[in-house]
C-alpha cells in the first residue's frame, strides 16, 4: 500500500512538471506569436515619370502675367502665387500637380495635413477657389499604373484644402506601391486649378496680392491607433 501511495506522488509530481513545462513552452509560444512586424512605413512625393518632374506649378493661357513659383521636400509641397488676377475659365488659373507613393512595406492611411498659409492676412484667401481631382493608381512596374477610382473637388475655397483633401481620403488605404495622385484626369501632365472668379463680388480689390501655402502630409500605419 505504502509502494503504491508513493508510485502515485511521483506520477502527480511528475504530471506537474510537464505542466509547468508546457505552460512555460505555451507562454513562450503565444507571447512570439503576438509579436507583430510594423515595417516600414514611406509614403513620399513620387517621382515623376520621364519628361515630368515630381511636383509642378504653372499658370494658363491668361496668368502669363502672375508669378508662380513652388518647392517641395518628401513630405511637403510649398506654392507661391503672385500678382493674381481674375481669370475667365478655371482652366486658365494656376496649374499645380503631383503624387505620393508609398514607398513602404505596410499600408498607409493619412493621419493629418498640416496647411500653412502664406500672406495669411490676404483678403485673397476668402477668393481663390480650387478645382481637381484626387486619384488612386496601382504601380505596375513597367506597364502604366492602373487607375483604381477618382474623386473631384470643385470650385471649394483654397483655405478649405486640407479639410477637402481630409474628407475624400480619411478612410482610404494605400497599399505598398500604389500613388495618390493630386491632379485631373491623368496622372502625369494634368493639373489641380487654383483661380479667382471674376464674377464673384470684390474680386477686383484682390487684384496683384500674393499669397500662397505649405501643404504638409503626415502618413501613419493603416491600422493606427
């Protein structure tokens, strides 16, 4: 009896020991297993294609007489408008355009934008209207990229920017490759408008002002929190 009694503490202690290993193995495991890769989050201005730069600003057949000028960085845009003047069509206003790519290995999504205005105080800002499209395209390599949809803006007020652009793209996700694409209708060689009416009331007293804008884009982890 006392053989046996003591034949069973050994198989209880015995049991107690590969549960504790297993607890050990299981915890080790699980706790690996929750580990999660972020990668690389890089969504950047896109390189332009041959014979395009990456980011351009232009004016029309009538704003030959402005004064358009821009610069840029990864994450940034910065453009200057001076001496504007009513145009007849938006077509002929300030022509501007360029992409972001995620250069990355994870999905992005757009946190914020950080729109600074230039000449704040211009009587301008309550004048100057956009007009344009945001566009999402698959890289294909080689091939010409892939257009997966467009949204337009239109004729919405330039201090407005950031809250349009927040709008149309606070739930997208932009996979590794793709471009988000700020022009019209292509994804090279075609604009965003940025114009005054000469119909609107009081445009006149704006003619010659300068002004202009940073637009800066903060670009997170899709699944951030």
């Amino acid at each position: 009896m006392k053989k046996f009694k003591f034949m069973a503490l050994i198989l209880v202690l015995a049991l107690g020991l590969l549960g504790a290993t297993y607890a050990a193995w299981w915890s080790s495991s699980t706790s690996f297993g929750a580990t999660i890769d972020t990668g690389v989050v890089d969504m950047r201005i896109r390189n332009g294609k041959p014979g395009h730069l990456p980011v351009y600003a232009t004016v029309g057949d009538e704003g030959a007489f402005m004064e358009v000028d821009h610069t840029y960085d990864e994450k940034s845009v910065t453009v200057t408008i001076g001496n504007l003047y009513p145009v007849s069509k938006y077509q002929h206003g300030v022509k501007i355009g360029f992409g972001m790519q995620n250069y990355g290995s994870v999905p992005v999504k757009l946190r914020g934008i950080k729109f600074t205005k230039i000449n704040e105080e211009s009587e301008a800002w309550d004048y100057l209207r956009i007009y344009g499209h945001i566009s999402l395209w698959k890289d294909r390599g080689s091939s010409s990229p892939q257009s997966i949809w467009t949204e337009t803006f239109q004729h919405v007020y330039l201090k407005d920017l950031d809250t349009v652009v927040m709008n149309i793209l606070k739930d997208v996700v932009v996979e590794p490759g793709y471009i988000v694409s700020f022009s019209s209708e292509d994804l090279d060689g075609n604009t965003i408008y940025i114009y005054l009416n000469p119909n609107d009331d009081g445009v006149e007293n704006v003619q010659g002002q300068s002004v202009g804008f940073t637009a800066e884009f903060d670009w997170v982890q899709y699944n951030y929190k």
